[in-house]
C-alpha cells in the first residue's frame, strides 16, 4: 500500500505545537510519512488559534495556502479556531474535517470516517468544551535541545478581552506522579531543556488537592534533564515559595514570564484580572531581591477600552519603575463574545498603534539595561543546532541569546561562558570557558 503524506502546521503557543506533536504521533507511520507543510501533501493538519483577530486571519490563510498546494487534499482544522467557529471555517474551500479541542486527539479516525462515508465526505465534531474534564499529555519532539511540556489545560479566569475559557474550557491537569512520568518520558530522549507549558499552569493540580509548587519540587529530582523553564504564571499565583524554591534550584531556571496585562489597578478591574498592579510589583521585587540576575519578560495588552492618555502615561510609568527585563506587547483585539467587546470608550487602531510603538521603545531599553547588566558575567548557554552565516545560538538560563562560531560539537550541550559584548543584532558575543555537560 502507497503510503499518504501527512503535513502540519501549527499556529498560535506554544501549548499548540506540544499538542501538535502529540497529534502527529497518532498518524502510523506503516500509513504515512510527515512532510513539509509547504510540499504537496493527501492530508493538511492546521492546528489553529483565535486569540486576536490576526491569529485567526493566519489560521485562515493556512488553510488556504494548503487548498493551493493540493486542491485534492483533505484539509483538517483543529484547535480554538475550530472549537468557537466551526461552520465559518468549514466554508473555506479545501476543508473537509473540523474538530475541536477534546476530537482532535482522534483525528486518524475521523478521517477514516469521512474516506469511508462519500456521502458525508466532510464532517464537523466537537463537544461543548465548558463541561470537559478530560486532560490530554502532550509533548513537542523533533528538537533535540528542548521540548514543551503541556501539565495544565483551561482556564477558570473569564477576563473581560479573552476567549480562551470558551475555547479550551475548564482549568484541568493530571497528578504529579503521571506528569513526572512524561518529564520521565522526555528525558529518555537527547532532550537537556523541557518549558513547562498550559493555558494557567499556576492552576496545576487544584482539582486534585496537588499545586504547581509540589510539580516543580518533584520535577527537579528527575534524572536526566537538566533544565527547567516556567511558561507564563499568573502573579497571583506565583507564591513566594516558588520564588524561593527557584532560586535554591540547580534545574528550574531564573527566568520568569509573568503576565502583567495592564498597568493601572483601573484598567486591571475592568479586565477582571484577578490581582493589582501592587501585587505585580511585589513578586517582581522579591524575584530580583533574591536572583538579581533573573529575567522576567510581561506580557501587555494596547488599546483596552477605556483607557485614557493619563492611564496610559501612568502605566508607563509603573512599568518604567519596576524592575522588568523586556515587554511582549498585544495589540487588543476584539472578540465577539467577550465582555470586552461591548465595553464603551473603544481606542482607534491609530492610537493603539501609536501606543504599542512606545511600549516597544520602552521594552528595547529594559532589554538593553537589563543585557548590560550582565557584561562580563559567567554564564551556562544550551547551544542549538541552527547555523546562521557560520554562526550558532544559545540560550543561557537567564534567557540571553548568546552567539559563537558554529562547532557540531557543542550542539545541545551545556558550556560554561563569558558574556562579552552585545552585536549589532542584540546577542551577545561570549568567551567559552569550558564544557559542562
């Protein structure tokens, strides 16, 4: 039997592309080979998401990149797009099955299932999320450097602006032992680095008298990763044992990802999130009181309704004041179906723009201060296998790209370096004091 080719692509976080290896592991490979999304394929996988309106607009053309590569293939669309609006993707020309975030775990059968059925050659499946307690382990593979790890699924927070509730239901997670037999799964690989991921990973554990806390303590005595990093947690959520707990840990690493969102406690409310800008400031201040050479990247979203020039200017200000290593700044997108959509005192898109350009300024020089701050400093750098213009990169465990000669041997090794100057392209140019592991 001729085997099918299968293709992927995976839009949207970083819980998508574990979940995308996962999925693509279900294919048998005595059926079908995996090949580039941009060769012809029989079968296209577009793993989709709808956080913003541009999320959505790429998932979109996916699909119809896909149609354009083979107009006989089948194309399959999966994820949150798919869950919140089903029938407007099946109305692109090209897609022939559309599941939702528990289905698409079945994808092989529903495939055979609409190959078997000519009548109904083209099926939409998906349950009403919000009741799901099912958790499904996934883990990304294929890099030998680091994998994601998925140990929490869904959400319990309803902010005002996000649609993720209704597309990936209910907060939920497995137990600590099964989670560590993943981590114990991934560490039979060549894998050094796992990234901790989930839509509220501080959430982990609540439906079963476990926490976060216990995961991480647990996690560290595994044998055979090295490193750790903690995908974004809540403020609220991320308590000082954590904190400490970090800190006093040779393999989770001093770099944080701590959504901030917005910075006023008038414009916090109105989000409904579920802390004040105070809060933010303090678990900031007791990260860098205890690992000053942490990295701790905030997430921002531009453009809430109802925020004023003078809530805007005090909110740069509060961000200028903390102690913050770099900004990932989102534009605020309408979602049909949120509070937020409704709310009065909507921000033109010149506005917003003119107000992300500023924030972006400001990221840059958090991000300079926060490079030159460790001139000269020793450092432990995972190196990939990317090669760009005879060079490759690496990452230290305060997450500074780094950069030297291209050598296959340090590829996906631990090497002690010093941080020596910062290029023209923001990395830093290191000394190689020897090899760790």
């Amino acid at each position: 039997m001729k085997k099918k080719k299968v293709a992927f692509k995976t839009l949207g976080c970083k819980l998508n592309f574990s979940e995308t290896s996962t999925i693509s592991k279900k294919f048998p490979v005595e059926e079908f080979d995996i090949v580039d999304f941009r060769e012809k394929a029989d079968v296209y996988v577009v793993h989709t998401c709808i956080v913003t309106a541009t999320a959505g607009k790429k998932s979109r053309a996916a699909i119809r990149q896909a149609n354009r590569r083979n107009p006989d293939a089948k194309i399959a669309v999966l994820g949150c797009y798919s869950q919140l609006s089903p029938e407007k993707l099946m109305e692109i020309e090209g897609v022939k099955l559309v599941l939702g975030n528990n289905e698409k775990y079945n994808i092989v059968e529903h495939l055979k299932s609409i190959e078997e059925d000519p009548v109904h050659a083209e099926k939409i499946s998906l349950q009403t999320i919000s009741k799901t307690k099912e958790f499904h382990h996934s883990y990304s593979y294929g890099d030998r450097t680091r994998s994601f790890l998925k140990v929490q699924d869904g959400c319990d927070y309803f902010c005002s602006y996000c649609t993720i509730p209704r597309a990936r239901g209910r907060s939920r997670s497995d137990t600590i032992a099964n989670t560590i037999e993943k981590a114990k799964e991934i560490a039979k690989t060549d894998v050094k680095e796992i990234i901790l991921t989930g839509v509220n990973i501080g959430d982990f554990g609540k439906n079963n008298d476990e926490d976060f806390f216990g995961l991480i303590n647990e996690l560290d005595k595994v044998e055979g990763i090295e490193r750790y990093r903690i995908s974004s947690i809540e403020p609220e959520l991320l308590s000082n044992e954590i904190i400490k707990f970090v800190a006093s840990s040779k393999k989770i690493l001093p770099h944080f990802h701590i959504p901030l969102q917005a910075g006023t406690n008038k414009i916090l409310k109105a989000m409904k999130r579920k802390y004040d800008r105070e809060l933010f400031a303090d678990r900031v201040s007791l990260i860098k009181s205890i690992m000053p050479q942490a990295c701790i990247a905030v997430d921002l979203i531009v453009g809430i309704p109802g925020e004023t020039d003078k809530d805007f200017q005090d909110a740069c200000h509060f961000i200028e004041s903390t102690d913050v290593s770099y900004l990932h700044v989102f534009s605020f997108s309408e979602r049909q179906g949120t509070p937020a959509y409704n709310m009065d005192g909507k921000i033109s898109k010149q506005k917003i723009k003119e107000r992300s350009k500023i924030l972006h300024e400001l990221s840059e020089k958090k991000k300079n201060k926060f490079y030159k701050q460790n001139i000269n400093s020793n450092r432990k750098v995972l190196f990939e296998s990317s090669k760009q213009n005879g060079m490759m990169f690496g990452f230290t465990e305060n997450y500074i790209k780094v950069k030297t000669i291209f050598d296959e041997n340090k590829i996906n090794k631990i090497i002690n370096v010093k941080l020596v100057e910062i290029d023209e392209e923001g990395a830093f140019k290191v000394e190689i004091i020897s090899e760790l592991k």
